[in-house]
C-alpha cells in the first residue's frame, strides 16, 4: 500500500513538474510575442516620424527649387526642385499606410496628406505660370504667402503626429517592461513549482527506489534460500539413488547366491539322483531311459537358464575376470543373439568395484536401449583413460531421436544419469534423428585399484 500510494505522489509530482514545463514555454512564448509586436509598433512609430520629416524636407527643397526657378528663370534650380517633389510623393504615400488601428493618428495623417498635396500642387501652378509666361502671376502667389501657411500648418500637423508617436513610444515602452515584469514573476513562480515537484518527484522516486531494492533483496534471499534447499534436496536424492542402486545390486547379489546355493545345488543334486536312476535301469526299461534322458536335458536346460539369471543379476566375470572381459562377454552375446556387429575398444582402467558395476550396468542398459528402439546395425564400444578421467561411450548408427526433446517417462536415461553422477561423473547424450546415439560418461579415475581389489575379492568369495 505504501508502494502503491508512494509511486501514485510520484506520478502526481512528475506530471506537475511536465504541467510547469509546458507552462514556462506558453509564458516564454506569449511574452516573445507580445515583445515582438511591441517592438514592431516601435520600428513603425520610428518610421513614421522618419517619413514625416523626410515629407517637410522633400517640400522644403522642392519650395526652395522652386524660388531660385523663379528668381533667375536658370533650369538648373528644377532638379533640386524635381528631387523633392518625388521625395515629398514617395513620403506621402509612405505615411498613409501607417497605424491604421489609431483615429487620431489617422485624423493627422489625413490632414498632412492633404495639406501636403495642397503645397505639392501650389508649387505645380507656379511652375506651370512662370513657364507660360506669367511670371508676375506666380511672383504675387509666392508672395501672397499662401504657401508660407500651408508649411506652417504642415508643420504643425507633423509636430502633433511626432507627439502621437512619443505617446505611442511612451506606451510601448511599457508594455514592454509590464510584459518582461510578468515573465520575470511568472517565470520564478513556475520555477519554483517546478523545483518543488521536481523535489518531490526525487523523494517519492528514492522511496520507492529503496522500496524495490529492499523487495529485490528479499527476493534475492529467497532465491539463494531456494537455491541452496534445491541443492541439498538434489543431494539427498543423489544419495537416494546411490542407496537404492546399492541395495538393488545387493538384493541381486543375494538373489544370485541363493539361486547360485540352493537352486544350483538342489538341481545338481537332481541331476546327480537321474545320472544313478539312468544307471540302474540301463537295459531294462527303454522307455524310461528315455523319459530320464529327457528329464536330464530339462535339468541341464534349467542349470544354464539359472547360470543366465545369476550373471544377469550378479555379473561372476566381473569379480574373476574383470571389467574389460565382462565387457567383451556382454558384447559378444549381444552379438550373437541379435545379429549385430558390436565393436570393442576396451582399454585398462582404474576403478572402484562400484565404479566397474555401473560401468557394466551402463553398458547393459545401453545395449538394451539399443535392440528395443535404435534399429542399428552397428555398435561401438569404448573404454578408456584419459588425464586421470575413465570415458565410456556406448554408440550405434541406428535412427536416434533429438536429445533435446526427451520425454519425462525416459527412466532408463534418468537412471544412467543418477547412477554415473553418485559415483562422481557425469553422463552426456549425443543424438539426432538419423544420425545414431551416443552415451558418454566421465568418471574420477582411482588413484589406487586396492580398494576394487579387495571389494571384488569379498564379492566373489561371498558369491562362491
């Protein structure tokens, strides 16, 4: 809950924080804005009372044109005269197009536009009469001072416009500091918001930062508990193992002595009691001579079929021969009762009498594998030592399956692999479809064969 509720204030901080980001930018943005059409209004008020003077000096030099014009009749005084007059034309039409938005600048700019339309055509009428021949006509106008008042009103039409344009200065100017007041202010304040949220966005964020390491600590404890429970269950079942497949060999080991006693001995005593019977009936009764015969091989059959279990369920060869010709036994009657060609490349090795057991028991297992499901034609086998390590490989070229998906019912894999791991080693499956399998297991070699010695000594004295 306090995760919850610690995560849900960081949210709400971040958001805040995004709110008074996007805010500074709209203020920032507003305030450029309004700075900018401020300044606009500024250049425009400046060129407006540029244009003005530039309209009373274009008509000052066309006035001043004109006089000389007049006085001396030399065409020379019509160029200043010309170049003011296109000044002053040039000036009016530029002050007609500016601050609309504004009546009284309006009302000015209607009034110079045509006062100084009125002078432009004053100017034009002398020109005109004196270039007609009516000199003294454009003298008594000069004189009658008719152009003097228009100048003088001109001039102070473009004195009031120059005073609207200070106002309009005076006004922008603080428009100015207002709008940079308020960005300043509003700046500070979203600032500040933005550095308190940014506070707690910190805070709630090293909350729950602490909160998840706290949870990942516990998981990570959990975990090794977990982990180390896993390990001790995976050795108890290891040592499980180990101590069914030893009491299995030794429920074997005594089953193969008691049929290897009692059986062995009650059908040799059997057969001994026939050999007598067939001796004291020889000639008399040939119908029961043949009936013991035929009870003779049943027990000769039934001595072998007990031979067979014993090595099935307790290898003798092992014990008297050793592992390498138990191998080679087991290979050669697969051989033989399947029909498939089984090759050996058995070195000596070092191992305990344990260790030579499960060796065998793979080995058998393997080749069972292998006449139930392989479909082979071939197989190899190998023992051999190498770097202090005993490798066995059981391999066929028969149709194989993909070890990467082998199912949960393969017990007999399973076992392997718990037999080879409790005596120290490791079993590893190589297969494809098509491509044969392969069983390869890594043992501890032992560094001294004393103790499998012994053991095989005990095992087959206790077998005798």
């Amino acid at each position: 809950m306090n995760d919850h509720w610690a995560t849900k204030r960081a949210a709400i901080a971040f958001l805040m924080t995004c709110i008074a980001a996007v805010a500074i930018v709209l203020l920032s943005e507003r305030s450029y804005w309004q700075a900018t059409d401020t300044l606009r209004e500024l250049a425009e008020v400046q060129a407006e009372r540029t244009v003005a003077w530039r309209l009373f000096e274009g008509l000052v030099d066309a006035e001043t044109g004109q006089r000389g014009y007049l006085l001396t009749g030399q065409v020379e005084f019509l160029r200043p005269y010309a170049a003011g007059i296109k000044q002053a034309e040039n000036a009016t039409r530029s002050l007609s197009t500016t601050r609309t938005d504004e009546p009284e600048a309006m009302a000015l700019l209607a009034r110079i536009h045509r006062l100084s339309e009125a002078r432009l055509a004053l100017l034009a009428q002398t020109i005109q009469l004196h270039e007609s021949g009516k000199h003294a006509a454009a003298i008594e106008i000069v004189a009658g001072g008719e152009g003097k008042r228009l100048m003088d009103e001109l001039r102070i039409n473009i004195g009031e416009l120059q005073q609207t344009s200070i106002r309009a200065v005076a006004s922008s100017r603080t428009e100015i500091y207002a709008t940079l007041m308020f960005s300043r202010i509003g700046m500070a304040v979203l600032s500040t918001l933005c550095v308190i949220a940014l506070f707690v966005y910190l805070r709630q964020s090293k909350v729950v930062l602490a909160h998840h390491q706290e949870l990942k600590r516990a998981v990570q404890t959990e975990r090794d508990r977990l982990e180390i429970e896993v390990i001790q269950r995976t050795a108890q079942l290891t040592e499980l193992t180990q101590h069914l497949q030893t009491a299995r060999e030794d429920e074997r080991n005594r089953l193969a002595r008691n049929l290897h006693d009692e059986l062995g001995a009650l059908l040799t005593s059997a057969k001994l009691d026939a050999a007598r019977i067939r001796s004291r009936l020889a000639g008399t009764a040939p119908e029961a001579l043949e009936r013991l015969a035929h009870l003779v091989e049943t027990l000769n059959s039934s001595i072998a079929l007990g031979r067979r279990i014993i090595e099935d369920l307790r290898p003798s060869t092992l014990g008297n021969l050793g592992l390498i010709a138990t191998l080679e036994i087991l290979a050669r009657e697969y051989a033989e009762h399947s029909g498939i060609a089984v090759h050996c490349t058995l070195a000596p090795v070092r191992l305990q009498a344990s260790a030579e057991l499960m060796v065998y028991r793979l080995a058998q297992e393997a080749i069972t594998n292998i006449s139930k499901y392989a479909q082979a034609n071939q197989v190899w086998i190998e023992l051999t030592a190498r770097d202090g390590q005993v490798e066995v490989s059981v391999r066929d070229d028969g149709v194989g399956f993909d070890s990467q998906l082998i199912r949960g019912g393969a017990y007999g894999l399973l076992g392997m692999r718990f037999r080879v791991e409790a005596e120290g080693g490791s079993l590893t499956v190589l297969s494809a479809p098509g491509q044969g399998t392969e069983l390869r297991a890594s043992l501890p070699e032992s560094r001294s064969d004393a103790a499998g010695q012994i053991a095989g000594a005990a095992e087959t004295a206790a077998s005798a």
